[in-house]
C-alpha cells in the first residue's frame, strides 16, 4: 500500500496515477480535498490530452491511515513538516520508505529528525494544476527526480517519467532556482506561460535567480543541470526580447496555457504560500555568509502580504518594486 501525506492537487494526480497503475493508495488530507474527491471522483489528465480515472483509492483525514503503508510519500507544505511528522510517527510501518516530495531543501531532513529515521528526497519537476470538472491536471513535461538508490518500482509502473540522480541536494537546489519564479507567477496572478512572455513580468522573473548560483558555488553546493540550459544561463535568457526567448527558451514554454505555480494556487485558495522555503531560502543563504538578498526578500514579504491582504499586481508595479529593494540593498 502507499500512503500519501498532504493529499492536495499534487497528490491527488500521483494518487490516481498510481492507482491505475494498479497500486493501492490511500491518500491522506484536508476534508475539503476529501469532499473534493468524494464528489469528482479522483481523475488525472495532462497537457498531452490523456485521461486517468483512479479505480482503487481511498481518502482519508486520519494520520492513522498511515499503518501498514510500505511506502509514504509526503506532499504536506513545509510550514507542517514537523507537524505531520510527529502525527503519522506513531503508525509507520518499522519498514516502510519515506519519501518527501516537496518543495524547498530541508523538509527530508526535518522529517527525519523528527521520525528519527532515514528519508529519501525527491523533486517534482512538472506542476499540477486544478483542471476541468474537478481533475487535477499535469500542466507541463516533468520528471520525478529520485536519488539513484532508491528502488520504487511502483512509481514506473504508474507510467510516471522517473529520473535518478547520485546528488538529490544538488536537484533540490537547481529546483529552486527554478521554483523562485513562483513568487513573481503568485503575485501576477496569470497562467506561467502568459507570465514568462509578458514583458516585465518576464523581466521581473530573472530578478530573483542570479545571487542563488553565486551563493552555492561560495558555499560549496552544487546545483544540478535540470534544464537545456545550464542554472546561470537562465535568468540571461529570460532578459532577451521575448521573439528570442521564444526561439531559445522553447522548452521552458512547453507549459500548458493554464498551468500556474503552486504558489499562485496556494494564494487563490486561501492558504499560506510556501514563500519562507524558497526565496526564503535564498536570504538564509545570503545571511549566513554575510551578505543580504534584497530581491529576494521583498518577494517573501510581498507574497505573505498578499497572502493576509490580496491585491493584484501589474507588472510595472513589481519592477518598480523590485528596482527600489534592489537600490535600498
């Protein structure tokens, strides 16, 4: 059985994958998901047109559903990392893996030190997205990225791209150098493809990116190569007149034309954006070396502020922003 904690959009599309791929799955997360759920049944589709509709899988508001699970993949926001840890510690089979599929560079190894035992890290390299008549739709190519030791079969018989890598950390930063655009696609409230070719904020995306590399290779932390494009050619393309960025970047562009960012679904619907574990993550980089990430940080403050107060934004407006917290830095 797999167990899958933090059954939001995400993983309720693994669920249903998973599930006709003849696994069988219990997903564990908020009524509103299980109401959801209970009434759209659960169904994946994706940009290539395909439909999959889960024929064994079980939703569950119980952490105790946990028991019995041989593998437990958790998808909860980072800000309960420690908290769903501590509840589903009581119910871990001695032998089942954990995986931690979610976004930022440290919730592994929160959960391990809270469940006191090993956990493997993986990254999600595509977004879900809320679909048509309730289905959870995979908006974008992508892979899931798993450390090269791991053996979950289950996952490929699903029919999910799998892509095995010897540095999981060196992923999880290169997908958070990707990630930190997510701030920019949340505040502009536009699909990412809309946002990534309107003029500034195209331009404002490149804003946060080009510290991070900098930061890693002071440090000592790699960053994997994810895309065609190596991580400090990134945030160059993305400044080009948008003819050339189509032409270059294309396979940035092969996103479905609703696909947003996690966080940009976060903010609509009322929960608190993972913006502390992303470009929050740049800023607690910068200050353990001395140096400040004003870019950066006026996203986290920007994003949380939404978050209490929305407000729309344009993309003048966020340039503005940002030019302001960059001459203040």
């Amino acid at each position: 059985m797999i167990a899958i904690v933090g059954a939001g959009i995400l993983g309720c599309y693994l669920g249903a994958r998973l599930s006709a791929g003849g696994a069988e799955v219990v997903l564990i997360g908020r009524e509103r998901m299980a109401a959801h759920v209970t009434r759209h049944g659960l169904v994946a589709t994706d940009y290539a047109g395909s439909r999959i509709t889960a024929p064994r899988a079980r939703f569950s508001t119980d952490p105790a559903a946990v028991a019995g699970a041989s593998l437990v993949i958790v998808l909860v926001k980072s800000a309960d990392t420690e908290q769903a840890g501590r509840h589903i510690a009581p119910y871990l089979s001695p032998d089942a893996t954990i995986l931690s599929l979610q976004n930022g560079v440290s919730n592994d190894e929160t959960l391990a030190r809270v469940l006191g035992r090993r956990v493997l890290a993986g990254v999600v390299g595509f977004y879900v997205t809320p679909g048509a008549d309730g289905a959870f739709h995979q908006g974008m190519r992508g892979t899931l990225d798993l450390p090269h030791e791991s053996t979950l079969d289950v996952l490929a018989r699903a029919g999910l791209p799998l892509a095995y890598h010897q540095d999981m950390r060196a992923v999880q930063w290169a997908k958070l150098m990707l990630n930190l655009n997510n701030a920019i696609n949340a505040l502009s409230g536009l699909p990412l493809r809309e946002e990534l070719l309107d003029r500034d904020f195209g331009d404002a995306s490149r804003w946060p990116r080009p510290q991070l590399p900098d930061l890693c290779c002071a440090s000592g932390q790699a960053v994997a190569r994810l895309t065609a494009l190596p991580p400090r050619a990134i945030p160059v393309v993305l400044r080009l007149p948008t003819p050339l960025f189509q032409r270059i970047a294309g396979a940035m562009l092969r996103i479905d034309p609703l696909a947003r960012s996690s966080m940009a679904d976060d903010l609509a619907l009322g929960r608190r954006p993972e913006v502390d574990w992303i470009n929050g993550a740049v800023v607690d980089m910068a200050r353990t070396m001395g140096q400040d990430a004003p870019i950066n940080s006026r996203l986290v403050a920007l994003v949380q502020a939404c978050f209490v107060t929305p407000r729309p934004w344009t993309g003048a407006a966020l340039l503005a922003e940002l030019r302001r917290a960059r001459n203040a830095g």
